[in-house]
C-alpha cells in the first residue's frame, strides 16, 4: 500500500513540477537577463561609489574639502538613482514592455504630485542654493531661528545640526534663514 502511495506521489509531485516549469519556460531567458542587469547595476553603483569618494575628496585646501564632505554624498545619490532607474528600464525591455507609456504615465502623476508637494519643492529648491552656492558647509556653526549648532550634514531637503549640548536638529532647508 505505502509502496502504491509513494509512486502515485511521485508521479503526481513530477506532475505538478513539470507543469509549474512549463509555465515559466517563455520566462526563462528574460529572468536570466533581469538578474544579470540587477547584478551588473550593483557593482556599476559601487564602483561610481568607489570613484566620487576617491576623486572628489583629494584636495589640500580645507575649504575645497568641507565643500566636497557636503557634496559627495549627493553626488552618489544622484548617481545612483541614475543608474537604477536605467537598469529598471532595461529590465522592463527584457520582460519586453515597452517603458515609454509608463515613464510618460509617471511623468504626468509626478506633475500632480509636485502640484501638491509644494513645501517638499520649496524645501530642495533651497537646499541647492545651500549647497552650490556654499551657504554653509559640513563643520560650520550657524544659527538658525530654531536651533543652532555644528552642520553633521547639507541634504537636498534637510539638513542636520548638533547642537552644543548633544542634541541633533533636524531642519527642513526652506526653513532656515
């Protein structure tokens, strides 16, 4: 009986394998090259990881240096969010969807969400003059109408003072004056 059993249940359980694996044949080729874009934009990001830390941060000049500590970490963002959003297309063109109708789909939705994000909009706009026009750097002391305090970090839309008791400020950039 265990032995009738057992061979039904391998024959049944080969059955069901087959079939799953039927399913997923057409699929196998552009899973291979999903995975292989996912693990070649990886080492693409640490390497341009790699390269903005060791060519943006050699300068002699302590000035050059506060201003590339506050620049170099959106630089790797910007980077690589440029890197992912180019491997996500690709992706998409394995799977052979064609990206265009969803990227204008996703143009149109960020403009309405940019109609409602209006404080977010302000809070990166001024976080740019901040950081190209070298307001204020990593390391300075300012004083803001709220906190005041060493800046840890310049972000697109926050920035980061510690204050000289130890407490960390976290302040929205189109908030500061």
């Amino acid at each position: 009986m265990f032995r009738i059993c057992y061979l039904y249940m391998g024959y049944l359980s080969g059955y069901v394998a087959d079939q799953l694996f039927e399913r997923f044949v057409p699929f196998g080729t552009a899973i291979v090259q999903i995975i292989g874009i996912f693990f070649v934009t990886r080492v693409i990001v640490e390497l341009l990881k790699f390269f903005v830390d060791k060519y943006m941060m050699k300068s002699e000049k302590q000035l050059l240096n506060k201003q590339r500590q506050t620049l170099v970490p959106i630089t790797k963002s910007i980077l690589q969010s440029i890197i992912y959003f180019i491997a996500f297309v690709l992706m998409l063109r394995a799977l052979n969807i064609n990206p265009l109708p969803i990227l204008a789909g996703a143009g149109i939705l960020g403009l309405v969400i940019g109609m409602g994000a209006q404080s977010l909009i302000n809070d990166i706009v001024a976080g740019i003059f901040i950081l190209f026009e070298s307001i204020f750097l990593v390391g300075d002391y300012i004083e803001t109408g709220s906190a005041r305090g060493i800046v840890e970090s310049v972000l697109l839309r926050t920035t980061k003072i510690r204050d000289p008791d130890g407490q960390l400020h976290i302040l929205r950039n189109g908030q500061i004056d």
